[in-house]
C-alpha cells in the first residue's frame, strides 16, 4: 500500500509540476449564453498556446469558430469549426486570433461573441531593467518563468513512462 501511495503521491506532483495550460469555461458561471457578459469576462485573460476553452451551453444554442469577417457579420459560412453538443471544448493550438459565434446570428448581434489573441508561452518573462539598490539596502528581481510548450510535452512523456512502470511493478 506504502508503493502505490508514494507512486501516486508522485506521479500527481509530477503533473501538476510540469502543466501550466489553464482550463476555461467560457463565460464563468453563465456559460456560452446570450446573458453573458464575454467582454468582461475576458478582458483579464491572457489567453496562451495550450490553453483549453470549455463552451457549455444548452441542447438550443451552438458555437462556431470563424474568420474575422464572419465575426464581424455574425455569419457561420465558411466556419472553422462547430459545436452543437452542448459542451464544446477548443484546444489553443496556435498563436494569434481567434473568433467564436453563436450559430443563432441575433444571439450574435447581441453579443454572444468572443474574440481573442493567442500568444505563446514565454520560456523567460523579465520586467524592466531597475536601478540597483542603495549599498547595504535589498537587491530587488522581477523574474518569472513559463516551462515552453515542449519541455512540458517532454515532461509528460516522462511521467506517463514512470506511471507505466509503477503500475506494472505494482501488479507484478
């Protein structure tokens, strides 16, 4: 029992250690749903290659991913993707933008309409340059980091491998 706790005691942290994607349901609590205020709730996002976009929404609505022209228009001709399941979910695969639409065009013409950018996964995000500090007094740094996209893809690799190996050692 000791084995297969610390294997997944691992393996958990491992994962956790390694993912930065972020999960999000479009729309918060509302949802993909004309009552939804997707300006505001998007405007505090910063929206990274990875990411995943979850679109709930009920058996009368759909999303569509479109160009810039069909968001401008509210038309789903020519659309990249749709989703009429009632839980569409998009992974950011690519840096740049990105549209969404509701497949009902008043729906759309009233707001029920996202458009986003998509940037990459900075390995090394660094603030401005500072002035040192005064002798004696503390040394302040602005520095943060974002494991890239492949490392983390490398790092699951990992990590499958050594569950596959607990596992196998567990039942053997």
């Amino acid at each position: 029992m000791f084995r297969v706790s610390c294997c997944m005691v691992f393996v958990l942290l491992s994962l956790a250690a390694t993912s930065t994607a972020k999960f999000y349901t479009v729309g918060g609590s509302a949802g993909w749903d004309v009552s939804a205020d997707l300006v505001s709730w998007s405007v505090d996002k910063t929206f990274f290659v990875g990411d995943i976009l979850c679109f709930g929404y009920s058996k009368y609505h759909s999303v569509s991913e479109v160009s810039k022209e069909g968001y401008t228009n509210c038309s789903t001709t020519n659309a990249i993707l749709t989703g009429t399941d009632g839980n569409t979910t998009v992974k950011l695969t690519s840096t740049g933008s990105r549209y969404f639409i509701s497949g009902i065009p008043l729906y759309c013409f009233g707001g029920m309409k996202l458009d986003m950018n998509v940037i990459e996964q900075q390995e090394v995000k660094t603030g401005p340059a500072r002035a040192p500090a005064p002798a004696g007094g503390p040394q302040v740094s602005s520095f943060s980091t974002r494991i890239s996209g492949t490392l983390r893809v490398a790092m699951s690799v990992v990590v499958g491998f050594i569950s596959l190996l607990c596992y196998v050692f567990l039942i053997s």
